[in-house]
C-alpha cells in the first residue's frame, strides 16, 4: 500500500497544523526532535511516515473495510435509502475521509476484507 499526503494549499504554518489535527486528530505520535523541522508541513509527513511504522494504515483499512461491510449488509437488509443505512453512511464518512488522506485504494480495502456490491 502506497502512502501519499492529500497537498496542501500554499498558506500559513497555522493552515498546516489545522490540518495536521483535522487528519489526525488528537492521535498525533510523539515526534522526535531530529524528525522535526519547526514546519507542520514536514509534521503531517513525519506522522505518516510513523503510522505506517506502526501498522496503523494496515488497521484504518482492516476497520473501514469492516464499516464497509456494515453498511453493505444494512443496505441490503434495510434498502439503500433507509435511515439505518444512512446512519451507517453518516458513521462511516469519516473512516473513508482518512483513507482519503492516507491513499488507502479501493483494492487496498478489498484486501483487508470489504466485500463490495456488483453491478
């Protein structure tokens, strides 16, 4: 599995450390002082960089799969529009916002499990 960074936007340091907490929230690993650089732009790939070291990108996908197959079996129990299913949607947006930021790939979630739809 790839990691990539979503870019940011030109802008100030306080830009790169609101989105350092927004991605990562308070689960921000303990940085060693040679990793950094007084930049949260080098912050946010310092993190990412633990995090894979961690197995928490193999954990993110692992659970999101998990979310995944949640929601496909309320859809199909429920119908596609029913509130328990949008429920599940509205639970699983974050997780799918992450994977997002970390680069987690449709495949990568089909290896850790989720089972999609056909068709």
């Amino acid at each position: 599995m790839g990691t990539t960074m979503t870019p940011l936007q030109p802008g100030t340091e306080a830009t790169a450390q609101a989105a350092a907490f927004a991605i990562f929230g308070s689960d921000i690993p303990p940085i060693d002082p040679e990793e950094y650089d007084g930049s949260w732009r080098t912050t946010l790939h310092v993190i990412a960089e633990e995090w894979v070291g961690e197995g928490r990108f193999e954990r993110h996908a692992a659970r999101t799969a998990a979310a995944l197959n949640a929601l496909f079996a309320t859809q199909k129990l429920y119908g596609v529009g029913s509130p328990e299913t949008r429920a599940d949607s509205d639970r699983l947006q974050p997780l799918i916002d992450r994977c997002r930021h970390f680069g987690i790939t449709t495949a990568d979630l089909i290896r850790h499990g989720a089972q999609f739809p056909e068709g």
